[in-house]
C-alpha cells in the first residue's frame, strides 16, 4: 500500500510569501490526520524558534500519522529535531559533484561519511525514529553517489531513501523517467544487500510531478510526498488531492483515505496561503465538476459519466451546470429544477436567450440571478 508524506506544512512553506501561524498549523494537521495521510513533515526546526515550537506542539499532539521534521546532515539539527519529540526524520545531503566541489568544498568519500555518521548519529539517540536520507536533486546526480551515499545511509540506520527530483528534471517516457530510475535504484540497493522503502520527492517545474510521482509507483515506489495545492518551491511538487485520487484508482489496497475531508482542507489552506485554489484546478477547483457546453451538459444531466470520470460525491461535492453563452435548454431545465420552477417552452426559451445575453458578457448565472430572470420574463409576459 502506498503511503502519502504531506508537506504542506515544510515544503509548502518554501512557496515565495507563505507562511502559516501555529494555530493554523495545529489546524491544517488536524485535517491531514483526518483525510489518513501517513506522514505530516512538519517543519524544519533550525528555521526559526516558532517553527521548532510548532513541530514541538505537533508531535505532541497525539496524531494517528507520524508527525517528522526536516534536518540537514549536521548532529546540531537532529539534537533540535528530536528534543521535539518526533517520530521521523528526514535527513538531507546533495551528493551531485557540482555541489560537492564547488558549493560544499568536499570529495564524495567525506560526504558520504558525513551522511553515515549523522544518521548513526540519530539512531542511537532513538532506536525507533523512523529515519529518512533524501540525496537532493538525486535524478541529476552522479548514479554511482546516490547508490554510495544510499548503502552508506541504510547501513547507518536509514529506514528510507528517498529519490528527490529537485527541479523537476524528470519526463515520463523518455530515458530520464522515474520508472527505471526506482528499478534500477532498487536492484544496485538489493545486491548491496540495501532493501530500504523508496519515496519520491517530485517538483512540478514541467508540469509532470503527479505522472512522475506515479510513474515511480509504478516501479514499486512506496512513499511519495505531496502538499495541498501543490505548494513549494518555484511550481511546488505534487498536489495532495489529485495523488489521493489517482491512488485510489490505481491502488485497490488505497482505500483508507477521506476524501471528503479535502474540501475543508483546500479552503483553509488557500485562506491562509493567500493562495486561492484555480477555479480549473483538477478535483479541488471550481469548475472541476462542471458543464458548460449544451452538448455536455445535455448528457451528464442524463448521466454524469458521460463527461465525468471522478464521482464527486466522493470529495463531498456535486456536479454543477454552468449558465451563460454556451448553454442549451436542458442546462436551462436543469436549473429551474433546481429551483422548483416550471416554466413552458416560450418562457424557459426567453430565459434561454436572457442568460447567453449575460454570457455573452463575459460572466456567468448563478441560481439566485437565474430566479430574478424568471420573475422579470413571467413580468414581461402580463
């Protein structure tokens, strides 16, 4: 079963402008906690003193997920992380030679050393913190590093490798793609006798961050990160939603998440972001349940599945039929059912005309408009 890491919370905060409160935090974990998501990354706590006290508050909060915290390779963060009372750690170090010589002045032995010793490091501190070594921008890296510094981690204590696609450098289907990147991670870890679980870590910078994430699924990924909105660095990683979505399409086993929850969720998220959810966005937005076009919304009236894959009951929502330009008479139906009205042809055809007029304007109809059209038209008409 695959398991989702949300970090909305330490990635999401990456996002240029966002940051959330303590209390909103305590909120947002809550929701997480009650969609079933399996890890909450909640922070990195050398960042600030209000983030260190709200990883604090969070891992003790007695939440069903594990609550983690970010640290870089270095003892003094794992001391900070842990006096928080987390029950994971994910411990990052780049091992690409670009960075190595040039930004961090090391050769890969000392680096991979200094991975090793850090994570010893936090396992002795506590044998049963469930430990994370993520190589940043893994997928562009020297193979042979990933495959060193991984073995050195595992062997350290690492629970976890995580496969980190930093800029979103991946493209599905051609020879940079997750799917024989975890294979081939995968078999080299085996015949190091390595067998850690693999997540994946997928930024959207080419819009393909859900397909990669999936891709690497595929191949027997099982963590991947996501964060609601798809918040984080330049275009942030994986949107929450969609992955739930799609896992439990693709997951039979992934049926332990509530989904309806992820409405509430999104609003509180967006309120406090200042970020608000793309009336196009796929699953959480507006317009994701609804037709516009005559033609569509003639036969998702009659049955939604002819223009709809997802069954929106499932989130909590409902298809919706847009009235403005585009619409046909059933669009015109469907709403005065609605609106318990009935109308004859003549009048529901005046209707008809009145609302592609405002379309036409560049805006759309809500129910409330539509009800004030009908009085005029049935005025109109004595």
């Amino acid at each position: 079963m695959v398991k989702i890491l949300d970090d909305t919370l330490r990635e999401g905060e990456q996002t240029p402008g966002v940051y959330f409160d303590g209390h909103i935090k305590l909120a947002i974990a809550d929701l997480l906690d009650d969609i079933g998501v399996d890890i909450i990354e909640a922070g990195h706590p050398m960042v600030t003193p209000d983030i260190h006290l709200a990883v604090k508050e969070l891992a003790n909060r007695n939440l069903k997920a594990i609550v983690g915290a970010h640290s870089r390779s270095l003892e003094k963060d794992v001391d900070l992380a842990l006096e928080c009372g987390v029950g994971f750690l994910g411990i990052f170090y780049c091992v690409s030679e670009d960075r190595l010589n040039h930004v961090f002045k090391k050769e890969i032995t000392s680096a991979v050393d200094q991975i090793a010793k850090v994570i010893e490091y936090a396992r002795k501190a506590n044998p049963n913190l469930l430990i994370r070594y993520t190589p940043e921008d893994t997928v562009r890296s020297k193979f042979e590093n990933v495959v060193s510094a991984s073995v050195a981690a595992v062997n350290a204590g690492a629970d976890i490798i995580s496969i980190a696609d930093t800029t979103g450098f991946m493209i599905p289907g051609t020879k940079n793609n997750f799917y024989d990147y975890v294979n081939n991670l995968k078999e080299t870890l085996a015949k190091n006798n390595c067998n850690p679980q693999i997540a994946v870590h997928c930024h959207n910078d080419r819009g393909l961050a859900l397909a990669n994430a999936l891709d690497a699924v595929r191949a027997g990924a099982g963590i991947v990160d996501a964060s609601v909105l798809g918040l984080g660095e330049r275009a942030g990683i994986v949107d929450l939603a969609q992955l739930i979505i799609a896992l439990m399409d693709i997951d039979s086993e992934s049926t332990h998440w509530n989904a309806s929850k992820l409405m509430e969720l999104y609003q509180l998220v967006s309120r406090y972001s200042q970020i608000p959810v793309p009336a196009h966005f796929p699953v959480m937005g507006k317009n994701a349940f609804t037709h516009c076009a005559g033609v569509h919304t003639h036969a998702a009236i009659r049955n939604p599945l002819h223009y709809q894959s997802l069954d929106p009951k499932i989130l909590g929502r409902k298809m919706e039929v847009s009235l403005d330009h585009m619409s046909g008479v059933s669009s015109i139906q469907w709403a005065l059912e609605q609106l318990k009205i009935e109308l004859d042809r003549d009048h529901t055809l005046r209707v008809l005309e009145s609302v592609k007029s405002i379309g036409q304007k560049g805006r759309t109809v809500d129910l409330t408009e539509l009800n004030h059209i009908v009085q005029w038209i049935m005025k109109e008409g004595n």
